[in-house]
C-alpha cells in the first residue's frame, strides 16, 4: 500500500506519562480507518500529534511525501489535513455561519491584508457560499444565524465537521464524531461521511460506537497504552484477543 499518511516511531509523553510510545501507522488514500481504543489510550493526542496541535518527542510524520511533524496547525491544514475535535468548543458572540466562514479564512490564510480589496469580498462570498453549502449538507441551515456557542453539543460537533471541510481537505480526522450526538443525527452523520469518502477524501475516526465502525471503516486500528496492539478489518475485532484484553480493562501485553 502506498501511503497517503505515515506515521513512523512516533513517541510523545507528558511529564512521566508516556502517552504515544513507538506509533507506526500508514494510511493509504480512500481509507476509513476506525481508530479504537480504551479512554487515556491515546487516541486524541495520535490526532493532535499529526494535526500540529502537539510536538511529538520523537519519531515523524509524512503526508504525501513531505515531512509535517514540524509543521504548526494551520500549516498542516493547508497540506491537506483537516480534524475535529473531541470537545468542539465555539466563540461566544459568532454566528454558526459566521464560525464557518472564519475557517476557510484561517485555512486558506485569507487575512487582514486583503481587507477591503475586491480580492477579499470575492473571498468573502465564495466562503459564504461554501459555508452555506456545507451547513445544508450538514442539516446546520435551520441554525445558521444563532450564536454557534448556543447549539447543542450534537450540532456543535456537525459545526466542527462544517469547519473542517471549509479548507477542502483531503485527509479528514474526526475526534469522536458521534459521541452525544442524537441518534436521529448520526444517521446523517453517517451518511455525509460515506459520502466525503466516495468523493475521494480519506477518513481516520475516533469513534467507540461498534455499529457505527461495522458500518463505515474499511480498517481498524487500536491503541491500547499508547501502544498499537492491533490493525484488522471491523469484522476481525471481535475475535482479536489482545483487543479483547485491552476493553476488559486488564491491558493487552506488550
Ligand atoms: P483518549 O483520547 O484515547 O481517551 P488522550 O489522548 O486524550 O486519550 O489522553 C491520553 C493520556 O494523555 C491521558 O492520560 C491524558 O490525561 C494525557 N494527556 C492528554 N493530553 C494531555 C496534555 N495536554 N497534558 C497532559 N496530559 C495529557
Ligand atoms: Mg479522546
């Protein structure tokens, strides 16, 4: 397999809390790798280690061929790379359309310098546009003028999708993308991912929901103590022992 993302010796500890030890991954393009693991296994900080929200210690990253583990977040969004984060947390007095017209600014790197110009009005309506598209496709449309702090924590977590999608990615990590998410929702959830990937976007998703990885992950990969203990198709999981240990709360061996 050639590898849209790898992930190579990767190690990353807080204080004496060795979180990562000695990752490898590779992700091949099209993929919808589920990725698994008890609570404090590791899982976000593997995401926050590849999107440049924290320094690994060692090891290094490359996406599609360029090393990014130097690399700071907005940088990595702009080679590619976009995420969701576990806990979405939304500024207090911007609109949710608003909060999605920001992200393509901070993706694209549209900025101040372009205030006023006929570049950033033509920027600024293409955003709105894009955000308005995305917002439909993510049933936000119905909300887009409240204040994205009022939502619920289901829609702030389709808010984060809208946002990361913002800055047209090609890899898409999502940090637990239907946890309290309404059940009506994650059908929709479901649906606007399966879609993401026929269109040729490569998925990694945090998610514990066993229905929900069956249903949409081609593979799974499952940390376990900051350690991968296994990579199997979904319908392998159930037979794999050490994966077994690791959710019965003894810990698989290393
Ligand atoms: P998971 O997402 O699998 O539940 P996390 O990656 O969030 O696990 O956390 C793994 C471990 O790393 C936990 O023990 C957590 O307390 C610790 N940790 C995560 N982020 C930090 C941080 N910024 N500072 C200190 N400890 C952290
Ligand atoms: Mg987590």
């Amino acid at each position: 397999m050639s590898a849209l993302l790898q992930v190579a010796s990767v190690a990353k500890a807080f204080g004496g809390n060795k979180v990562l030890q000695d990752v490898n991954l590779k992700i091949g393009a099209g993929e919808i790798v589920g990725l698994l693991g008890p609570n404090g296994s590791g899982k976000s900080t593997l995401l926050n280690t590849i999107t440049g929200f924290e320094a690994a210690d060692h090891g290094h990253i490359v996406y599609e061929g360029q090393r990014i583990e130097k690399l700071p977040p907005h940088r990595i969004v702009r080679t590619g790379i976009a995420r969701t984060f576990q806990l979405p947390s939304m500024p207090k007095k911007m609109s949710v359309i608003e909060v999605a017209m920001a992200a393509a600014t901070r993706a694209h790197g549209v900025g101040a310098t372009l205030l006023g110009t006929p570049g950033a009005r033509e920027a600024e309506r293409q955003a709105r546009n894009k955000a308005t598209a995305l917002l439909d496709q993510l049933l936000l449309m119905p909300v887009r003028d409240l204040a994205a702090s009022a939502l619920s924590g289901g829609q702030k977590k389709l808010l984060g999708i809208v946002c990361a999608l913002m800055a047209e990615p090609r890899m898409l990590m999502l940090d637990e993308p239907t946890a309290g998410v309404h059940p009506n929702l994650r059908r929709d959830i479901v649906n606007a991912l399966q879609k993401l990937n026929a269109g040729g976007m490569t998925l990694v998703i945090v998610e514990h929901d066993m229905h929900f990885i069956r249903e949409v992950c081609t593979r799974c990969v499952v940390l376990d103590r900051g350690h991968i203990i296994a990579s199997c198709r979904p319908d392998e999981l159930a037979a794999n022992e050490r994966v077994l240990q690791a959710y019965l709360g003894g810990g698989a061996a290393h």
